[in-house]
C-alpha cells in the first residue's frame, strides 16, 4: 500500500512535466510514449483506491487484532491515503 502510494506520488509529479510539454507536442503531434505515461497514472490511481478499499475491509474485519503493531500500522497507511487520496 505505501510503495503504491509512493509510485502514484512519483507518477503524478512525472504527469505535471508530461502534460506540460504534451501541450508543446501537440502542434508536431503527440508520441505514443507521453500518452502510456498519463494512462499509468490513473491505473497506478485505481490500484491505490482498490488497495485502500481491501485493507479498510480487512482492518474492519480484524479489529480485535487492534493492539497489535502490524494493524497500527495500516490503520495509519489507511488513514493517511483516506485523507490524501486525489
């Protein structure tokens, strides 16, 4: 869940410098490449939402594990990608 989140924050910073000279490729036309780059941000988006939504599951269905470091610990991922998520 983190290295995803981590990627999609990488993706989205990558997306700004592509969207940016996407509008300089338009005028020769737009390279197969800056087009693969903007659809792996929004699968790398899904993945993280389907992600987030499989551990909230799972964090529900485990809250009597609630002591334990390991269920801390994705109750924070969790609560930190709930409230940053795009």
């Amino acid at each position: 869940m983190s290295r995803i989140s981590k990627e999609k924050l990488k993706y989205e910073e990558e997306l700004t410098d592509l969207q940016r000279s996407l509008e300089e490729k338009k005028a020769s036309g737009v390279d197969e490449y800056t087009i693969k780059k903007v659809m792996v941000v929004s699968d790398c988006s899904r993945r993280l939402t389907e992600a987030l939504s499989d551990l909230e599951g799972t964090l529900a269905s485990c809250e009597d594990l609630s002591e334990h470091e390991n269920y801390q610990a994705a109750k924070s991922v969790a609560l930190e990608q709930g409230s940053g998520d795009a």
